[in-house]
C-alpha cells in the first residue's frame, strides 16, 4: 500500500523545497561566502572611519542610497528566479513534479527558497553593514529596525517579481534589469502617484528613518511593498501551474 | 489479468516534431521493458505515462486512470527520470526526506522512509553522509532508484536506468528490480540497450519511430515476426564433449567450440530448443545457456525494423 494515501501532511511540498534548500545554503562553502560577504561589508564601511567627522552621513547614504536603493533591487530581480530557473534548467525539477503535488504549492516553495537564498548573502552583508553601523554611531536602535524590517520587505518583494519573470521566461536576468530601469527607475521618477508603483520609491520613505536615526515605520509604504511582491507570487504561480517546460534546456515554457 | 498501462490511438507532438504516432498497446502487471533506439519515442512515453505531458490525440489510461494532474494516480507512481543530475550538495537522506515531504509524507516520518528505500536500493550506509555530488555514477543510480520506491508505488517507472554502469552493477540493478517485482510492485524499463533487459522483462513494447512495432512477451513477438535460425549458441563447462554427444546422435551439420562457448548448427532448430534439456542428457557438462540467435531480442528488433 502506498504511504501516500492517508495522512496527506499540509504543506508538504513547500517544507520539502524549504529543507533542500537550507541544507543546500549550510554547506561548509555557502557558510563561508556568507561569512567572507559579512566581514567584507564591515571592513569596507569602516573605511568610513578615515574621515570621522562625516562618518554618520557618508555611512546612512551609502547603506540608503546605493546598498538598499540601487544593489537590493538589481541583485534581487537577477537572483530571485535562479531556484526555479535551475531546477528547470538541471532537470532536477523532474523528481518534483511526478509526485502528487500541486504546481501553485511547489512554486511557492520555489519563491520561499529563491527569498532564503537571496536572503543567505543580503542577510550577511546586511549583518556586516549593520555592526559598522554601530560600530560608526551612524545607527540607532530605531533605524535599526527600520533598516532590518526595509531591507527584508524590499528583498521579498524583488525576489517575488523575480520568480514571475522566471516562470515565463529563462530571460529572467535580463528582463530583471529592463524591469529595474523602467518601472524602479522611470515611473519611480515619474510624480503624481504614478512612482508608487516602484517598490524603491517606498523604500526610500521607508529608509528616511535612517537620517533621522529613530525609524520609520510607515505602514503604507510597507503594505506597498508587500502587495507588489504579493502580485508577483500570484502572478508567477499563475503561469508555473498553467504552463508546460521544456525540462534540462534554456527553452520557454 | 486487467493491464496497468493502455494506450489507445496515442499522439504526442512537440509542436511540429513526431514524439508518438497513434500507438496502441497494453502493458500488463510485471516487468516491462520499454525498448527501442534514440529518439523512438520511450522519453515522451514515459513522459506521458508519469502525467508530465498531456497526449496530443488518443487516450492514455494508468490503473483506468488518466495520469496527466492527477495527483492521487502520482501517489502511486514511482519515476526515475534518464538524466543524471541531482542536488550535489545535499546527502541523499535529506534529499529524500525532502521528496518525500513534497509528496506529503508527514516530516516526523519522512526519515524511516528514506533510510528503508536506501537500503532496498542497496547504497551502502557509510555513503548516506557524503553528498550526492561526490558519488559515482553507480551510487548515483541506486539514490535516483530510492527516490523512485520510497513511497512503496503501484508501477515504477525507470528510463534508461543502467546507462553507464558497468556489468556487475547492471547484474545488481537488476536484482533489485525483480526483488520490487516479487513484492508486489510492477516495473517499466526503458533501454536502447536490447540485451540488457532481454533476461529481466516478461513483456516488452517495442518502439521506433515514434510507433509500437510489437508489444507483448518475447516469446509471442518472436512467434509472429521471427524465424528459427539454425544457429544456436551454448555455453557450457565442456563444449567438446557435449558436441560429441549431439553429434552422436545426428542432430548436427556442423559446430564450433571456442572456450566455453560452443556454436552448433542444427538440422530442426524450433524442435531442437523444444527438446534440449532431454537431449543434453547423458552428457556430464555443466549448461550455463542456450541461445538461439533469432531469439535474442537486438535479433528481433533488427527484422522488424529492416
């Protein structure tokens, strides 16, 4: 009798992916990289230290302006659909989706991944830039967390639009990057309501309570965020379960 | 018996690309070897069969199932995919576990399973800490295989299981396959490898083309396609002396003893086969086998495509 039957455990697929992928990013190498991209992050910001008057403002428009506003978005968009990309690409996807499965639950699973896995480096640079922070006296405790909590919602949401693009397209690097340039940077720079759509544009709000060393935790601008990576997922996993892949080739769906 | 695989007037395209013809055919309870050269249609068969694509035109039923989004039928398949690659960094008890997460196995008993599977599929234990990515190509099949069992499934589903590995660990691949055949569970092996499954399957479904040839035991393929050649190959402890026997008792034209192989050329070759066990008795020598060369397999394939 087949064990799976009975008992069918909620959410299986997606604590599957989950489990191979954190195994996958605690290998003694990924757990190194991590460590090397965390201590490179301190050591570079505390080159700051070189011009101690300016240290503070240098260190909150560098970690605002260029780490969260300018790398976050390009990194994400170019990494976030590498799980599902690889899997397909690999083949290995094969052993997945002959089980009884749903596609919607396995994409899921895929964008939990591809988020931990983007996650793994910007975690530790974020680590190695928020001990500087500290280190500097450019961070307080409620720029801390206004830091923290923008950075993962920023992450989440990158890595959600990511995975869309990857669902329909092997092109996802690319089109990554056409996104970034044309809704992050043109209608972000476009008023009139019209920048709302661009997730740096929240980001930016979000990261004023950087400057002013006290937060900002804006709700709007985090429910922003949030919906848009909430459209990506529901989009991505719209098109994954609707679409048929070639398997082990660079081939669209 | 009620088959576990029918195919009724079967087509699958890739867009403009034949990947099956209109076939029909039957796969009963057993082993099954799916066979065929490159590019005959086994992968989009087996495609089909494990619900990955849906048939273009014709029906496809599995256990009177359709498989394509058929998640309960799945719980019921076991498929090893052709091709090699798996997650190297991972250890294949993980890797399972994982699997066996996504097909809903509760987590708390996911390692029972994958560690039971391991061993059906006879990796031994002191590899299960290595990760899959240092492992032979051998060890890499027997993971492939656990994968596919762990879940004790009606039908496992293998293409081109034994590519590149050496005659000893075919030998072993197939013991495994017909200890999961004794325990209930039934078993379709793709090759294009002919003899590699010539002593392990039942029945065969013979592709080319895109097309069934025949399907069915061999020995019904052999019946309606092929005719007796005179040749017969034998391998035995003492081929001189059993030649002299045969010989004595005017059964042959002519023979050839090399090693402990002996070719012999008989005058009624289909009475020949029928009778040998009596025949050979009287003669103190050891039969290792006996071959006629129209029955092997590659033999019947080749006339039926020519």
């Amino acid at each position: 009798m087949s064990h799976l039957t009975s008992n069918k455990a909620r959410l299986g697929a997606i604590k599957g992916v989950l489990f191979m992928r954190i195994q996958e990013l605690t290998t003694p190498a990924a757990l190194s990289r991590n460590a090397i991209v965390a201590v490179a992050s301190f050591l570079l910001l505390m080159l700051l230290r070189l011009d101690v008057d300016n240290a503070a403002s240098r260190y909150q428009g560098l970690v605002a302006g260029l780490f969260v506003l300018k790398f976050l978005p390009i990194f994400c968009l170019t990494k976030g659909g590498e799980t599902l990309r690889s899997e397909l690409k690999e083949g290995t996807i094969e052993y997945l989706w002959v089980r009884p499965a749903s596609k919607v639950e396995l994409y899921l699973g895929f964008m939990l991944s591809g988020f931990l896995g983007t996650f793994s480096i910007v975690g530790s640079a974020l680590v190695g830039i928020s001990l500087a922070g500290l280190a500097l006296g450019a961070l307080g405790g409620g720029a801390f967390l206004s830091l923290w909590l923008t950075v993962v919602v920023v992450v989440a949401s990158f890595t959600a639009i990511s995975g869309a693009i990857s669902s329909f397209s092997s092109k996802f690097v690319v089109l990554g990057i056409f996104y970034y340039s044309f809704v992050e940077l043109g209608l972000g720079a476009i008023p009139n309501g019209v920048q709302r759509l661009a997730v740096s544009f929240h980001a930016k709000t979000l990261l004023n309570g950087l400057t002013s060393g006290d937060g900002n935790l804006e709700l709007n601008s985090f429910a922003w965020i949030l919906a848009t990576g909430l459209i990506g997922i529901v989009l991505g996993a719209a098109i994954f379960s609707q679409s048929r892949y070639v398997v082990g080739s660079e081939k669209e769906a | 018996m009620k088959p576990i695989i029918q195919a009724q007037e079967l087509s699958c395209f890739y867009g403009i690309v034949l990947g099956l013809n209109n076939v029909s055919f039957e796969v009963p309870a057993g082993i099954t070897g799916l066979v065929g050269p490159n590019g005959a249609g086994k992968s989009t068969l087996i495609k089909l069969i494990t619900g990955q694509l849906a048939p273009s035109s014709g029906t496809l039923r599995v256990f009177g199932e359709s498989p394509r989004n058929n998640p309960k039928l799945l719980g019921h398949l076991g498929y090893c995919p052709e091709r090699e690659q798996l997650p190297k960094d991972l250890r294949p008890v993980d890797w399972l576990r994982a699997l066996a997460s996504v097909s809903g196995t509760p987590w708390g008993e996911t390692k029972v399973l994958a560690t039971k599977a391991l061993d059906r599929a006879r990796l031994g234990q002191e590899h299960w800490k290595k990760r899959i990515g240092t492992y032979s190509k051998g060890m890499k099949q027997r993971v492939k295989l656990a994968q596919a069992i762990m879940h004790d499934p009606k039908l496992v589903v293998l293409d081109e299981p034994m590519n590149g590995l050496d005659p000893m660990g075919r030998s072993e691949f197939g013991e495994i396959l017909k200890e999961l055949h004794q325990g209930g569970t039934s078993v379709l092996v793709s090759s294009h490898i002919l003899h590699e499954l010539e002593f392990l399957c039942s029945g065969f479904v013979m592709l080319n083309w895109g097309r069934v040839l025949a399907s069915g035991s061999q020995i019904d393929i052999r019946k309606t396609v092929v005719e007796w050649s005179d040749e017969i190959s034998i391998r035995c402890s003492q081929p001189s002396e059993l030649a002299a026997h045969l010989q004595a008792q005017g059964l042959l034209r002519g023979f050839l003893a090399d090693g402990q192989d002996l070719t012999i050329w008989v005058n009624e070759p289909e009475n020949f086969l029928a009778q040998w066990p009596t025949l050979f008795a009287g003669c103190d020598c050891q039969i290792f086998e006996v071959r006629n060369k129209n029955q092997a397999l590659s033999s019947i394939f080749e006339r039926m495509t020519r």
